[in-house]
C-alpha cells in the first residue's frame, strides 16, 4: 500500500515533467473516465503545481480547477521517458498526461476526480484529515489534539493509521516508528503519553522524508516483515499480528518496545 512517502516521490518526479507546462496531450483509456470529458476540460491549460497532503495528490491546473487522486491499495503514478515503459496495460491506464515525450500515467485508483479549486477547499474528506506526517513544519499541537479526542482505548498502533490523526503514514513506517521510539504499538492510546507520541512522530519523519525523496522504503526497515528474526536492538523474536478494524499486520518486538 502507497504511503505519504511514495505519494510525495511520485509527486517529485512528476514536477519536472508536469509544472509550468501545458501537457501536450491528455487521456483517459480506462472506460471509467470515458464520460468525464477531462481532455477538453483540461486541454489548453497549464499545471500550475503539484502538491500532496498525506497520500492524497492534487494535480492544480490553470482555471481553478484541480485533479485530486488516492491510490489506497492498487494504484500507482508513474513517469515514464522515452525508453521506459509501464509493467500495467496503457489500455488500464486512469489518466495519461503527455509532455514532450514523457508520460505520466495514474493507473488505478480508487479515487481520481476533478474539483474546482473552492470545492477542494471546502471537501470535507480533505478537511477531516490529520496534520501531514512530511510537512515541512509539523503541527504537533494539531497531531494531540486529534489524537487525545479518539478513543483512548485504541491502540496506539491502530490510532496512528487513522488519517484523522496524522496524514501520510501507513503500515509500515507506523511499525518502524513504533520501534524506535520503543512504544508497545499494542498500548492503549490513552496510555500514551504526548512525549511518547511526539518521539513516533519524530522517529517517522526523517525516514520518511529520507524515502520521499529517494523513494527506497527498504534499507530503514528494522522490524517491518522481520518477524521471526531477532531484534536489532535486544535479540527478542520480532513478531507480527494483525490490528485493529482492518487487521493491518502489526511488527514489533516485544522485548524492548514498552
Ligand atoms: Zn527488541
């Protein structure tokens, strides 16, 4: 599953190809987009940016009008030069932005849709979401808040994928930044204590804006998918089980993470 990290990767390629330019072409080979008219809603106008928040994207053209894009679990964004080409069917392909000879292709979803910029602004998906994991200045105060008013009861590894509380983070990097900042992702958030929950966002977002702009999730990875392995840090077996409502796989070790 993409993570804040692999979003805001994706993004950094894409500014290259995509921002100050008008795309020379644009397409929808999925039939799902078929009807959405976005070649001649969008032709003619350039992309002014691209932002992220979390692992939401947003396309902005000229005209007050954006592309916002999710990709749970299946999708992905892909910039492909001339010589490189996807691993999916183009015929799958969502969106299809041309530059000179360089595609950048959304294939799947689950979301991809196009807003004004006030109806984006007024979203209230978007507002609901937590403060973002990568931002540049992280809003510790807003984090708290969030996270002192969902039930305490929750654990403290459940409470961390919730996108209401922090934005951008996912199974994986939840599980290391557990790890490091040796908290029990099995603890009760309401036993957490705001130093505690400060230290997992602290530990998360230097691997994470490390990954954002390198996009390798694997060389930081000292518990996620090592279970059966012992700890780096004191040898107890790492183990991994399934938590909360979606029976994310949790990996943590129970020797030194309290
Ligand atoms: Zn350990």
């Amino acid at each position: 599953m993409p993570e804040g990290d692999t979003i805001a990767y994706a993004a950094q390629r894409m500014r290259p190809v995509l921002e100050g330019r008008v795309p020379d072409e644009i397409r929808t080979p999925h039939p799902r987009h078929a009807l959405d008219r976005w070649p001649e809603r969008l032709g003619g106008r350039a992309i002014t940016e691209i932002t992220t928040h979390g692992k939401h994207l947003f396309l902005h053209f000229e005209g007050e009008l954006a592309l916002h894009s999710h990709l749970r679990m299946t999708g992905a964004w892909g910039v492909y030069p001339p010589g490189r080409r996807p691993r999916r069917s183009m015929r799958r392909a969502w969106l299809v932005l041309r530059t000179g000879s360089t595609d950048v292709v959304q294939f799947d979803g689950p979301l991809l849709e196009l807003l004004t910029e006030s109806r984006a602004r007024l979203d209230r998906r978007l507002a609901e979401l937590g403060p973002d994991v990568l931002a540049d200045e992280f809003d510790y105060a807003r984090f708290l808040t969030r996270l002192r008013a969902d039930d305490p009861t929750r654990g403290i590894g459940d409470a961390l994928l919730d996108q209401r509380n922090l934005a951008g983070i996912g199974n994986l990097w939840k599980s290391e930044s557990c790890f490091d900042a040796a908290v029990d992702p099995w603890r009760r958030t309401g036993e957490v204590s705001d130093e505690e929950a400060r230290a997992i966002v602290d530990a998360a977002r230097p691997l994470m804006r490390r990954s954002a702009q390198t996009g390798d999730q694997t060389s930081d990875r000292r518990v996620f998918r090592r279970h059966g392995e012992p700890c780096p840090r004191c040898g107890t077996t790492i183990r991994a089980r399934g938590q909360g409502d979606d029976n994310r796989t949790t990996f943590w070790c129970p020797g030194c993470q309290h």
